[in-house]
C-alpha cells in the first residue's frame, strides 16, 4: 500500500516538474531533466516564483 502511494507521488511530481519546465523553458533537455529531479525543481520553482506573477500587466 505504502509503495504504491510512493510511486503515485513521485511520477505526479516528476509529470509536474516536466509540465512547469516546459512551459517556462521550451526545451526538451530541460523537461526531461526537471523530469528526473521530480519534487526538487517544483518546490524551486514554487519558492523562486512566489513574487513573480507570469500575468502580463
């Protein structure tokens, strides 16, 4: 039951970090990178850009 939860975590983290790289860098290198560090890159992401909005005003 725990290895499922897990395995379930880490590949919603790894298809999260792929989703946000790609969206702010456009390259395959770094999705796929971003990918592996998984949880890593999207809690960098989260504290990096907490004071910048992607909306242009």
């Amino acid at each position: 039951m725990m290895i499922e939860f897990f395995k379930t975590t880490v590949s919603f983290g790894s298809v999260l970090a792929i989703t946000i790289s790609w969206s702010m860098n456009k390259s395959l290198f770094w999705a796929i990178f971003h990918g592996i560090c998984g949880w890593l890159y999207v809690i960098y992401y989260a504290i990096g850009n907490s004071n910048n909005d992607d909306i242009n005003q």
